[in-house]
C-alpha cells in the first residue's frame, strides 16, 4: 500500500521563481542583515558557555523595545502513530507574549521546524515597532534552508520567509534578523513551551 503512495507528488516547486533568480535571492540582497549564531560543541564547556550566552542575548534584546524574540520548539514523536506538536513564542519588550501551538500531523523534524520558524518569522514582521528579529532554534541547517528559496522539501516556506523579508529588511537601514542556535538538550527558557 506505502508503495502506491510513493509515486504521488504531494509538493509543488518552483524553480524559476523571482525570489530563486541569482541576485534577487534574499541573501544576495541583504547578507549583512541576516545573522547566524553558531555555536562549537567540541568547546570546553560548550553547553554553559551557550547557556550564559543565550541568557545574555535575551537580556539585551529585552532591554530593546525594538527587538522581537522568537522561541521555537518542535516535538515530533518517534512513534508513528502519534502526531508532531509545533510551537513558537514571541516575546517584546513591554509588550504580552504571543504564543501559537498546533498540531502537525507526521512530519520529519526539518519540516517541522522549517513550519515553525515561518510561523514566528510571519508573525514577527507584522508587529509594529520591530527593527531586530532574533530566532532562538535549535537547527541553524533549517534556518539556513528557510532563507534559501532553491528547490527543496518545504520549499514553499522558504519561500514565504524570503518574501516577508525582503520586504521588511529595507524598509528601515538598521533592521536585521539573527538566528540562534538553541540545543534543545538545554532546555532554555523561551523554547519551554
């Protein structure tokens, strides 16, 4: 029966897309207005170095009313029968958190969190006052993929991120957004949802 189900295309792609072409592409136009925070496991101390570090990130952006943090978090259940729960939390300062949880039926994690960084992204760009959007997310390969608008699983979502963006970014010189890697064996703050 999986083996009918194989050979259906569920997905469309689009290649020749305005946001794809060389020189249009978000990072060819902004490549100093998005970040990525990486972090090396082999360190010393990595996870509490990455802890404190993480701590002292959030602290300077909630002393910012400008900038918007976004936590995200995916539970995708190794069990097949049970259904992946995604999540984001999006917290400025003076401001009430806004907070989305839902369910994504099965998905693999990269999809999942791919989704989920779209959701906060879209969010994120829609609220007033906001020149710096920070990501904490556990996977910087996803979020380096939801910036890529190239053919590839989820496209789509890229997609929808590249087009928020580039019509946010230039609209105030100083806007950028950064996303941090966030392990989730560290269980930090805003991904506790």
């Amino acid at each position: 029966m999986s083996s009918r189900l194989l050979d259906k295309l569920t997905e469309e792609f689009s290649p020749c897309t305005e946001e794809n072409a060389l020189g249009f592409r978000l990072m060819d136009r902004h490549p100093e207005k998005v970040l990525f925070n990486n972090y090396d496991l082999k360190e010393e101390n990595a996870e509490s170095k990455r802890h404190n570090l993480l701590n002292s990130i959030y602290a300077q952006a909630r002393a910012s009313p400008r900038t918007v943090c976004c936590g995200t978090n995916c539970l995708v259940p190794k069990r097949t029968n049970l259904q992946a729960k995604l999540s984001f939390i999006i917290k400025q300062a003076g401001l009430t958190p806004y907070t989305s949880i839902w369910v994504a039926g099965r998905v693999l994690p990269v999809d999942a969190e791919l989704v989920t960084i779209r959701m906060a992204i879209s969010k994120a760009v829609m609220l007033k006052n906001c020149d710096r959007i920070i990501v904490f997310t556990n996977s910087l390969a996803v979020a380096r993929k939801v910036v890529n608008p190239s053919v590839h699983s989820g496209q789509a979502h890229s997609l929808a991120v590249c087009k928020a963006l580039t019509v946010w970014l230039p609209e105030v010189e100083d806007r950028m957004v950064e996303f941090v890697q966030t392990p989730s064996k560290l269980e930090w703050g805003l991904q506790l949802l």
